[in-house]
C-alpha cells in the first residue's frame, strides 16, 4: 500500500533526494526534504537506472554517428563518473587507502578522511576503472543492458550494507543519513532485482548471486577492518558490486 505520511517507506520526493545525494545533477531541494534520511534508500536504485539510461544514450549517439563499439563504451564509463562526480570513485580509493594502509582501526579511518590518494588508492582506481572499462566493451551488443542491471544492483548493495553495519564514526554523511529500515532496503532489493530479470533474464539470475557475493565480501571485510560502514565503505561497495555483476553478464554471454 502506498504510504503518504512522513514516516511513511514510499515516498515519490524520495527520488530527487537520492539524485541529489548520489549525483551532481542540478537538483534543487528545500533543506527539509532532506528531512527522511535513510528511509529514501529505495530509491537507490532509481538513480542508477537515470545514472544508466544518461550513459546509454550517449553510447546510442556514439555508435550512430558511427564510433566504435569500444569508443562508445568508454564514454558511456566517463559519462557515468562525471554524472556522479566520481563520489563512488573517491570512496573506492579511501578504502583501499585505509583499509590496507593502516595498523588498526584508528589509524585506517584517520587515512580514509585524508583528502590525499595513496599508492593503495590509485591501484584500486586503475583496476576499477580498467575492469569496468574492458567489460563494457567486451558486452557488445549487450552494452545497454549491463549498464542498466550493473547500475540497478550496485545501488541496491549500498543500502543493504548501510543497514548490515553500524556507522564506524560518529561523524560524515553516512552517519548524519542514518541506518535505513528493512522495509526501505528490502523495496531497494525488490526494485533492482524485478528490473535486472526483466532487462537480463536469466542472466539477471547470475547477475543478483554476483551482487549478493560481492556485497557480502564488502560488508565482512569493513566489519573486519573498522568495525562497521562509511560513506567511503558504501562507495566501494558499489564499485566492487559494479564490477562483479558486470563479469557475470559476461560469464553469461
């Protein structure tokens, strides 16, 4: 049931918050609208499906004029980043600073907040960015269809972790958002997956096992090294979850 109240799971103003919250798109919003915190995290997954569908167009328009497959491929990857001012990026290689850079706890999330990438940092971004890149290239003529479901489920992800773990600091945007409720996350699942069966079939299948591996990898090893999640944690964890989907798809081919 449709819920309408201010407390209510569903609302429809969640979806510009969440783009507001995950993308540098020129929203505007009112300070209050932020008001829901966590509970907009269904929507999630609605911004990688606009993050996705930006990318898929102009890969439309690439290969129309002519391009190559690969050159369209490409683009559609930097379009994604600039969309998101390369937020998730930025996280991915926090966390590879800071989790493989620091002696315990303390020392790792003094790391994650310094502003200066490491040696750590700039391998986790090449590898990341290489993988995504070769992958969305060797899709081929499913190159739409993995960004869409690629997109879908790695947003997904980033709300099931934000749940799983507490907030390992008592500061940052992470914490300030709050811990989404089961019913908000759950709807986050529910969105992603009927879209990824719907887009992908039975690759869709394949696609969701490699989310819920990767998810599951990302949360124990945050618990592991800070005791709980970050902003940067959930930026990784979209990544690594890009990744992963990206490579079943093309286990499926």
């Amino acid at each position: 049931m449709h819920k309408t109240g201010p407390r209510g799971t569903l609302q429809l103003g969640d979806i510009p918050v969440a783009l507001s919250l995950l993308t540098r798109l020129p929203i505007r919003l009112e300070p209050e609208a932020y008001g829901r915190g966590a509970r907009t995290t269904w929507a999630w997954p609605l911004v990688g499906a606009v993050v996705a569908m930006l990318a898929a167009i102009l890969a439309k328009i690439v290969l129309t004029l002519g391009l190559p497959a690969p050159i369209a491929a490409l683009l559609a990857l930097s379009l994604m980043v600039i969309v998101t001012g390369a937020m998730h990026e930025d996280g991915l290689a926090d966390v590879a600073d800071g989790f493989w850079g620091g002696p315990d706890r303390a020392r790792r999330l003094e790391i994650m907040k310094d502003s200066r990438i490491g040696a750590y940092g700039v391998i986790a971004l090449i590898l990341s960015l290489g993988l995504r890149g070769l992958a969305l290239v060797s899709l081929g003529a499913a190159l739409i269809p993995g960004l869409f479901v690629s997109a879908l489920l790695s947003r997904a992800a980033m709300a099931h972790v934000m749940q799983a773990l507490p907030n390992a600091r008592d500061t940052g945007l992470s914490h300030s958002t709050g811990r989404p409720g089961t019913a908000a996350v759950a709807l986050a699942a529910g969105i992603s997956g009927f879209l990824a069966l719907l887009i992908s079939g039975w690759a869709g299948v394949w696609a969701i096992l490699a989310t819920l591996v990767a998810m599951l990898a990302c949360a124990a090893i945050a618990r592991a090294k800070i005791g709980g999640q970050t902003g940067d944690v959930l930026g990784a964890t979209q990544q690594i979850t890009e990744i992963a989907v990206l490579l079943a798809l093309l286990a499926t081919m």
